[in-house]
C-alpha cells in the first residue's frame, strides 16, 4: 500500500497541516485581478475512496483517475485512504494534497476540485476516523467507496464512515463474495458498481421487451439463462437477479416457475455478455453483446413472429457508474 500512496499524484504534507496546506492551494496569486481559484470552487458532496490492500498502484491510480473525472460534473472533495497492514514498523500518518482545475468553453465555467490522500497503519484507525471528519466538508453528503477490501467486515471498525455516509459503494466484480451480504447500516444505502455499469443493458433490453405484453413474455416461459465472459461475471450475475425481479413484475411465479440459470459462454466465442429465454411451446427470445465492438444483437419469437434488431451496446465509464450509483 505505500507504493499506492507514493503513485498517487499530490504534494506531500504534515498531517496536521492539512487543512492549512487546502487553504494555501486556492490563494490568488498577489495582485492577480482575475480572482482566486477558490471562486470556482463549488462542492456538492464528499467522495471517500478508501483502497484495500490488495490494490496495486496501477489500480489505485485508475480508482483515483475516475473519482477526479467524475469531479468534473459533480464537484466534490475527495479523500483516499490507503491502509498498511498491522504489524509493521512505520507506524506514521502521511498526507498528500491535491487540486485541479477544469475549463469549460470560457473561464467563468471553470470548475475546481481538490483531494486528500491518507497513508495510515491499520492499528491507528481511530485516529484515522478523527482526521477524516475533519478532512471532510461540513454540510455536504458522505459517499462511501470501498474499493478491493480483502476482508469486508473489517469495514465495521470505521464507525464515523458507517454512520455518516449516504451510500455505501463497492464493486463486487473485484470484491470478496461477502460484500454483497454485509450488514450496512441502511441497506437502502448499498450500490452496487457492477450493476450502474449494467444501466445501458437494463435499458436497451426493457425497451425492447416492452413491446410485448407482459403475460405474453412469462406464458409457458420454461428457463432464463445469462452466460459470461469470465471478466463479466459480476455483470451476469447482475443481470440474471434484474431478469428474475422483472419476470416476476410480469407475473412470472416464484415456485415452480422459470429455472434461472447462469454459466461462462463457451472458449472462441466473441459474445461478453448473453441473456436467453426458453419456452415450453418452442418460442425464444436472445440477446447477445459484444463489448469489445460495442454492440449487440437482439432476436426473438416471443410474440409469434420473428423478429430481430442490432443495436450498440457497451457498459458505463467507471466515472459515469460512480454518478448512476450515487444519484441513480
């Protein structure tokens, strides 16, 4: 983890000036007539990215890349916290901060963002927790990502976070299995990564399906089968939990109803992501999408004709997943 925090861009500085060194960045320069940067500084909410242990600097880096990205339509104060293992000998904090700007089409649209980057020793998360509530903005929504933590409920000692944070974020396409069945705090809080990434697919495939009547998709319907590329397992998964809860809003019956099956798409083949119905009177319905080329293809005899419909199709940018999971 401290190569995380020395990859992370920012200029180091003592942890108890932090807030001093914050104030310092957005000073105009003497006698500049145009103003401060601090005047193009227009915070919505608090962004908390704390990096488990098993991220590796690129990692970190592209974590970090897509929160300051997603800054850029929604201003935020970031803070990234990167833990190192119980046990070792460097048992100080360290810090780093840093700002940037962004330029619309004149100066007056300029935006600017600014981020708090901490190194800590997990024996010393109580000291951790105070540092952050005071890092973080007064007045302004917490938003919680948690990123590749090794042990999810390790999450429980960092109380502050747990009780003042709006939504909780993790991404169980790189997380341990048990992130999914984690006590939070408020359940209703919990987002998912993998499915705001899913949003485009939802969409593209409700708009379709509305073109039947709904007791016509569930009549005689026998199974629904997502398949995965092994690096869309996450996002199959997804998937399948959205094609039941949907079903079921059509009036498809829980108990002996549809068989919900979910498997890896077969070697050589290009497809990233499939989703099949079957049914007892020999009607399909198919989907297929390859992300890699950005599209995908639908076909289906649900309605008693055949038809079929090539569309484009790919997953969320990790900036644009962070927006559907935090306002979506």
């Amino acid at each position: 983890m401290p190569a995380v925090f020395n990859t992370l861009p920012g200029l180091e500085v003592s942890v108890g000036g932090i807030t001093q060194s914050l104030a310092r960045l957005w000073e105009g320069e003497p006698g500049d007539g145009a103003g401060a940067p601090s005047e193009f500084r227009a915070a919505q909410m608090n962004l908390v990215l704390h990096l488990g242990l098993p991220t590796t600097a690129e990692d970190g880096l592209s974590q970090f890349n897509a929160a300051v990205r997603f800054t850029q339509r929604y201003p935020a104060r970031i803070l990234v916290l990167c833990p190192r293992p119980e046990g070792g000998t460097d048992q100080e904090m360290r810090a780093k901060i840093y700002s940037e700007c962004f330029i619309g089409r004149s100066r007056r649209e300029m935006s600017c963002i600014e981020a708090v980057i901490l190194s800590y020793p997990q024996e010393h998360r109580a000291y951790l927790e105070d540092q952050v509530s005071v890092i973080v903005e007064e007045d302004l929504p917490v938003y919680y990502w948690v990123h590749r933590m090794s042990q999810v409920h390790s999450i429980a000692g960092y109380q502050w976070l747990l009780r003042n944070s709006k939504r909780f974020l993790i991404d169980t396409a790189v997380s341990t299995p048990e992130a999914r069945t984690f006590a939070w705090p408020r359940p209703d809080g919990f987002r998912d990564l993998a499915c705001a990434r899913l949003l485009p697919v939802r969409q593209a495939l409700g708009q379709f399906l509305s073109a039947y009547e709904p007791r016509v998709i569930v009549r005689d319907l026998r199974t629904v089968a997502v398949a995965a590329a092994p690096a869309f397992a996450a996002e199959a998964r997804v998937l399948l939990d959205w094609a039941r809860v949907r079903l079921k809003a059509c009036g498809a019956p829980g108990e002996n109803g549809p068989a919900y099956e979910i498997s890896t798409t077969s070697p050589g083949t290009t497809s990233s992501l499939e989703l099949a119905f079957a049914y007892d009177d020999r009607r399909r319905f198919l989907w297929r999408a390859d992300f890699a080329q950005g599209r995908s293809y639908c076909e289906s005899t649900i309605g008693g004709g055949r038809q079929t419909l090539p569309m484009t199709s790919g997953l969320l940018s990790a900036e644009e997943a962070l927006g559907e999971a935090i306002f979506g």
